[in-house]
C-alpha cells in the first residue's frame, strides 16, 4: 500500500538532494514540449494585441493562441454574439485562461492557425510553408515532445537510486537509437486518450488508466504496446481514486503558482508534483514484481531497484558480451550512476561517440569561422520559424544577407568567457541568459541611438525592458547558447580541423569578405 504523505515526503528529498538537476530538468522540459505550460506562459505573454504578422520576437508565434481561437470563433459567429461571449477587452478572463494552459509549440492551435489563414486570406505560396508548420508541427509532438517526456521521466527513476545522474538522461531514447517504437505507444495514447475525452467520464477514468505508460516505456522502450497498455492499467487498478486525490492536494501549489506568474512552479511545484509521481510508480511496479502479476517481466530494469556494487559492477563487466553493445569499449564507470552498458536496450555501434570536449581550447581561426556559423544558424533558423508560422520571412534583420551578427557575437563571448563554467550547467545557463540580455537590449539601443532604426520591439510582451529585449527571447537564446557551448561549438569545430590549414585560412576569409560587404552595403542602404 501507498500513502500521499509518504510520497511527498520522498519527493522532498530528492529536492532537497538534487535540486538544481531537478528544477533544471523540469525547466527544460517545460521549454522543449507541451508539458507545465504554467511554467512558461508568462515568458511570452502578450499585454496588448498586435496586428497578424506583426511580432517581432524570435521563436514565437505572430498571435496567441487565444487569439488563434478568437479568430477561429469569429470566422463562424457575428461579431455582436462574439462579443457577448468573450467580451471586447483585448485581454479577457477566458483569453487568459486559453494562454496559460496551452503551449506555443501545440500541434491543435497550429492546425487552427492554418485553418484561420485559409479562411480570411489569400491561398498562395505561402499556404505550402503553412501546411509545412502543420506536418512539423505534428512530427514535433510524436518525436519530440512525447520522447522528451519519457526521458524525463527515466530521469526520475533513475534519480532515486543514483544522485549523480546527468541532465542528458532525458534524451537516452536518441542515444539509444530508440524512438520510432516508443513514439508510436505515445502516439496511440494519445489518440486513445482524445477518444475517451469525448465521452467525459471515460476521459477523465482513461486519463489515470494510460498515466504510467510513459514510465513503462522509461523503463522498457522496446514493450509492445498491448503489453504497456496492460500493465498501466494493472498498475492503475484500485488506486485511480487515490491517484487523483494525489492530484487533488497540489491545487494549493497550482494556485500559488499562478499568483506568482509561474515562479514556484519552475522552483519547486514541477519537480515536486513529477517527483511524487515517480515516486508512486517505483511503488506500485516494486509491488507488482514481488507479487509475480501477470506481465511483471516486462519491468525488467532490476537495477532501478538493486544498485550494484562496486564488485558485482566488475563481474558484470569482465562478463559483458561485447555483441550485446558498445559500451565496454569507451564506457568507464561513473559513481552513482546507472550502469547504462547493463540496460536491456543497447545502441548500435555506430551511434556511440567518444564525449565532445566542450572545454578545449579554439584558435583564432576557430573562433572567427564559428561566429559566422552561428550567425548564419541563427538567420536560418529564425527564418524557418517565421516561414512556418506565417508563411512570410522575417523582416527584422538589418543586414540583407543569412548573417545575424549578434548570434555570432554571443557565440565568441560564450567560447571566450563562459567557456571555464562549463562544469556547472546552471551557472551556464544563468551565465547565456544576462549575455544576451545586455546584448539584445544594447544592440537595439545604439541602432535607436546611431541610425534611428528599430530592429526589434518587444513592447507587447509581458516583462520587456524598454520594448529592446524580452523575458521569453533570452530564456530561448540561453538555451540556445547552452546547445552551442556543449554541442554544436565542438562539433563544428571538429568538422573544420578536418579541413587543411589553407582551406581554413581561405574559407574564414571568405566569409569574412563576404560578411563586410554585405554590411557595407546594409549601412549605404540605411543611411
């Protein structure tokens, strides 16, 4: 048996002895998928109503997604019958409401999106780059969103048993070469579960039915879906009401984390609330093992459970059978970690790398080639955004060619500076965020200043500073400069020394040439 008190009381200390893991896991999953869309809304949050199109934030959609459902609305009622049914105020009770459980990245609203463009405007070109959002959004959800999710729920698990468990466990579906199956069992979740949302009732009882599934396939990702749903719903068997009475005591925290604009759910209440639930699993499957229920091998992690020691880990390596998997040609073992090379899903070969050495030194030329990478990623990946989105590219940037120097200078300050921190990845992280926020807010002042021009305006956004830079933009551009830092600077720069020192030579001068004349040209244009 399990008691809520218990739970809670397990869940606060693994707070108390992981705290900076967990709240970094929760944030990050609340940025990357759907999930404690509280937690983010206010990031983002729109004060005033802009017209279609006219947002010039990076990342974020040309509307709400109360507005996406206003419009929707309108399209099909008289404007008088709307106005009685949400009232005329820009920012509304029920509008505020649909924002602040509802994420940006929803696949819902974005089919609503294109329904909206197809019906009040013209069908172009750009109804091809909308239909694309459409599709990307929907592989976004399926191989993104819910993968991350089972990730960080093997986060959890392994986090009771292991304290130094990396943050990077919430992506070992990828490192595993394991997503297509588990993204299906997802899939068919969710699915099964919008079903039973129509019947209400059903809904609600098939929500705490289908719960455990995403920790089932944490723990077996190979399961087969027959096999997932049927434990989840053993494992759910007599205790769905004492589930939701679980449920039922974090309204406090929820309420308490409204009134601080999302503040205590990213400090605390998400990996209390996830925590508790990981807790409760590891309970329920302990129990279910011991008492060889039907479908029991199926949780076939023992070392979830059992920490090997230090002898039993030798053995078992001395024993390993190389063609099981690669680990026990680069894996050494780490204390208090889960011993990866024993899980019951290896990846192939050639999936396994030797680490990146994020903190090694660049030379001169390394650092001049990946500030023009990074300034071209950054415009290929903002135009991207916009075409998606609005079907339009962006008219924001300054220069006319792929280049947003400000990515690039943030990349050289990141590799010159925040390089030396990058053993403590919140530091980091905190580190990216004020760089960019002095950078954005000083770039768009002196263009005010100097030229008289407005780059961006951030002025509808909920905690702007003067309209130069905004919450949301530099909590994406810290995560963005934290997958720089441990991921694409190296792995760029890995990519370049393969070249021959004439071709690096001739090919950062290239770029640089081309870089100076395409901004000459931006300020004869401007001037």
């Amino acid at each position: 048996m399990w008691t809520r008190k218990a739970l809670k009381k397990k869940s606060r200390t693994a707070i108390k002895k992981n705290y900076f893991k967990l709240i970094s896991v929760c944030f990050l999953i609340a940025v990357l998928t759907t999930a404690y869309p509280v937690s983010t809304t206010f990031f983002g949050y729109q004060t005033s109503v802009p017209e279609k199109g006219a947002t010039d934030a990076p990342f974020a959609p040309d509307i709400s997604n109360s507005q996406v459902a206003e419009e929707m609305v309108s399209n099909f009622l008289d404007d008088t019958i709307l106005d009685r049914l949400i009232g005329s105020s820009p920012v509304d009770p029920g509008s505020f409401l649909i924002d602040l459980y509802t994420s940006g990245t929803s696949f819902f609203f974005s089919v609503l999106r294109t329904i909206n463009t197809f019906v009040t405007e013209d069908i172009g070109f750009s109804a091809v780059f909308l239909l694309s959002g459409v599709v990307l959004s929907f592989l976004y959800l399926i191989f993104v969103n819910n993968i991350l999710q089972v990730g960080e729920k093997r986060f959890f698990l392994e986090l009771h048993n292991y304290r130094n468990t990396p943050l990077s466990k919430i992506f070992f579906l990828y490192q595993l070469r394991c997503f297509i199956h588990p993204a299906w069992v997802m899939f068919c979740r969710s699915f099964f579960q919008f079903l039973w949302n129509l019947t209400v009732i059903g809904g609600f009882i098939k929500h705490y039915e289908y719960s455990l599934i995403p920790y089932i396939l944490a723990e077996n990702p190979k399961i087969r879906r027959k096999d997932a749903f049927f434990l989840s719903r053993q494992l759910t068997q007599h205790n769905k009401w004492k589930m939701f009475l679980l449920d039922l005591s974090f309204t406090g925290w929820e309420i308490l984390s409204l009134c601080t604009l999302g503040a205590a759910d990213l400090l605390f209440v998400n990996p209390y609330m996830t925590g508790c639930r990981a807790q409760l699993y590891l309970t329920l499957r302990r129990n279910y093992v011991l008492s060889r229920s039907p479908g029991f091998e199926n949780l076939s992690d023992s070392y979830l459970e059992h920490v090997p020691t230090e002898d039993e880990l030798l053995i078992s390596k001395a024993l390993y059978d190389d063609s099981r998997g690669p680990y026990s040609r680069i894996t050494q073992f780490e204390p208090e970690q889960y011993p990866m090379f024993l899980f019951s899903v290896q990846p192939p070969s050639r999936a396994v790398h030797s680490p990146l050495k994020a903190g090694r030194k660049y030379s001169f030329l390394s650092y001049v080639f990946l500030f023009h990478a990074f300034s071209i990623f950054g415009w290929v990946l903002e135009a991207l955004t916009s075409l998606l989105q609005s079907g339009t590219l962006p008219d924001t940037n300054f220069m006319s060619g792929p280049w947003l120097p400000l990515y690039g200078v943030c990349a050289v300050l990141l590799l010159a500076v925040i390089r030396h921190f990058l053993d403590k990845p919140v530091l980091v992280f905190l580190m990216n965020f004020c760089l960019y926020t002095v950078g954005e807010y000083t770039m768009n002042w002196l263009f005010e200043l100097g030229l008289g021009l407005h780059l961006r305006n951030y002025s509808e956004y909920f905690l702007n500073l003067g309209g130069r830079v905004y919450l949301g933009g530099s909590v994406s551009f810290a995560l963005l400069g934290c997958a720089f830092l441990y991921y694409f600077a190296p792995r760029w720069n890995e990519w370049f020394l393969k070249l021959t020192h004439t071709k690096r030579v001739l090919l950062t001068t290239l770029l640089t040439l081309l870089f100076a004349a395409d901004l000459a040209v931006s300020l004869w244009l401007r001037l």
